[in-house]
C-alpha cells in the first residue's frame, strides 16, 4: 500500500517550491490551444513569456504543461493568471490528495489519474492539477501522456459540441478522460483478481496468497483515489448553489453531475470487488485447512493401523523367562496371522465408515 512517507533529512523552506513526483527527467514543455466554434489556432512548444501575447479573451484557451520539474516555470505560468503560491506548491507536491478549491476568480482542481503498469501488478499514478479562470485553462500534468489525446483530435476536427462550449466544458471532458482510466485500471485488477481466483480452486501455495494482497491494496488505492474525486465533484453543487463562482455555466453543472455518478459506480463495483478478495482468501484459507485436515486424518489413519501391531509386539519383546506362546512349535507364524488378521478387520471397519 503507498503511504505518505515524511523526508527526515530534507531541508526545504516552507516558502520553497519544488517537485516531490518522481518523474525528475521530464522536460517542461507547454502547448496552447486557441478556438472557438470558427477558428482554431494551436502552439507546440510555447515559451512563457509569449503566453499573455496568444491568449484570446474572446476565445477558449487551453495551456497544457508537461513536466514539472522547472518550478519557476510552473510558478510563473501560475502567477501569470492570478494564482497564489499556496496553489503553485499543491501542483509541485504530488503528495497532495484530491482536491477542489474555489477562490474569487479561480477554481483549482487536484486528482490522481491512475493507470495499470504492464506486465506488472502495480499501478501507475500520475498527479494533474488544473487552473479554470474566465476563459482560460491550465493543466498540469507530470510527463506527456495520451490521456487527452482523443479530446485534441475533436478540437482540431470540431468533431462533438466541445468547439461551441466554454472552459468550463473542456474541464468536464479532461476529467471526463482521467475518470476512463479508473475504468481502465479497474477493469484490469478485475480480469487479474478473476485469474487468481480460478487458480486458487487448485492452487493453495502461499505466493498465491500474496499476489491476492497486492490486488487488494491496489483496490483499495483506487478506492482511496476516488473518494475525494466524488467529493470534490459533489462539492461543485454547492457551487452552483451558492451562484458565486462563474465560470463553471449553468448549463454544464449536469456534465458533473454524470462524473459524479461515475465515481459512485466506481465505488459500488470497487465494494464488490473487494468483496469477492474477502471470499477468495476465506476460501483460501479453507481449502488449506481441508488439505491439512485430509493430511491428519490419512496420518491417523495409518498410525491406528499400527497401533495394535505395535502393542502385539511390544508384549512378545518384553524379556521374561515364561512366556507360554514362545514354547509353541507354530506360534511365530500365529502371531503374524493374527496381526494380518487385526489389519484386515480394521481397513473394513474403517471403509464401512468411510474414514478414508
């Protein structure tokens, strides 16, 4: 399970801002949309300073930041469009849970996108953080992805309603797009869960069992994920409810209300996933107590067996003068077949039992 770890030996001002991801060799580069329902511009590669010259208050603009590693970039991006310091170290510091803020002219938006690793059983998190003022919006993410890739496409091709909606609309459809791949990765821990489920029906080894408890901190992570995603989206309501924050229209406070139920569905399926990793490690477990119970009871079984063979011949080893049997001319061949005989009545007594 990833746990919050606290850096003893790092020496950090509180006032300093720096990247705690661990995606250090990323280079920060920006891109910039500019479109409405007519027109469309875009910039690959955009410097910071020629930000403020491109953007166009008439139109929809969409700064996307790859990388995090240049701080002052981030910062001066940030700043440029009215955000404090307080949010420029929540997008640097990929520590930071879920989250939605709302201040006078700015909603700040924090979430973990979560995808499954190949040939691995661990799960890759991504931290992207978004900046929605008026007609702008920024996001952040920590290297290049293709998680929005499909959302460029319907821009560039004006392909949907996402050229004649507002900032508000694309935020909905990023978030939209980081909400797939919970689908995404839930979907692939089901299809490994199913696997180790079917395998632990003729598989008891210890191993098994672990591969089980990897899957289940990883539901959980996602779980854990998800949570503060559904409460931010339910807190956009109360947004709409107070009519103080704007930029986020009227009309497409129900586009929100879509990834909200989403999250719950998320949740719901999550529940009965780990519901099933409860009832396969009960079963596990059941089935390795059968196993050893089958063990006991063969081991028994074999030792009831000797028991009394182990008795005949503990009594005849026993160094005394008069023993009347040993003067029999037949009495070696008497003793075996007495045994043989014990042997034979208890194999059938226990097999009308039916003990083994």
């Amino acid at each position: 399970m990833r746990k919050i770890k606290y850096k003893k030996g790092r020496k950090v001002q509180p006032s300093t801002l720096e990247y705690t991801g661990i995606h250090s060799d990323t280079v920060t580069e920006m891109q910039l949309f500019v479109y409405n329902q007519d027109d469309i511009t875009e910039f690959h590669q955009i410097e910071a300073t020629a930000l403020a010259s491109h953007v166009d208050s008439e139109k929809v603009n969409w700064i996307n930041v790859h990388g995090l590693n240049d701080a002052k970039l981030i910062q001066y991006v940030g700043t440029t469009f009215g955000a404090d310091n307080f949010i420029i170290g929540d997008i640097l510091n990929t520590t930071k849970r879920t989250k939605l803020e709302e201040y006078s002219d700015i909603l700040f938006f924090n979430v973990k996108s979560l995808l499954p690793m190949v040939d691995s059983d661990n799960i890759s998190v991504e931290q992207i953080s978004f900046i929605l003022k008026d007609r702008v919006l920024i996001s952040f993410q920590e290297k290049r992805s293709d998680f929005f890739v499909h959302i460029r496409d319907r821009i560039r091709t004006n392909s949907g309603i996402v050229r004649t909606k507002n900032t508000d609309f694309l935020l909905y459809l990023l978030l939209d797009a980081i909400i797939e791949n919970f689908y995404i990765t839930l979907e692939s821990e089901e299809d490994k869960v199913d696997t180790l489920i079917n395998l632990i029906k003729v598989n008891t080894k210890p191993e098994t069992l672990e591969h089980l408890e990897k899957h289940r901190d990883n539901l959980n992570y996602l779980k854990r994920s998800i949570i503060p995603l559904r409460d931010s989206l339910y807190s956009i309501k109360t947004i709409k409810d107070d009519n103080v924050f704007n930029s986020i229209e009227q009309e497409n406070y129900s586009f929100f209300s879509r990834l909200h139920q989403k999250c719950l569905e998320l949740l719901e399926q999550i529940e009965s996933d780990l519901g099933a990793l409860d009832s396969a490690s009960n079963y596990f477990f059941s089935a390795q107590n059968h196993k050893m119970n089958e063990v006991m009871k063969s081991l028994t079984v074999v030792s009831m067996f000797f028991l009394p063979l182990t008795f005949i011949v503990g009594v005849y080893g026993m160094n005394f003068k008069n023993f009347p049997e040993l003067e029999w001319e037949n009495g070696y061949y008497i003793i075996w077949g007495i045994m043989i005989l014990i042997v034979i009545f208890m194999f059938a007594y226990f097999k009308v039992k039916k003990w083994f």
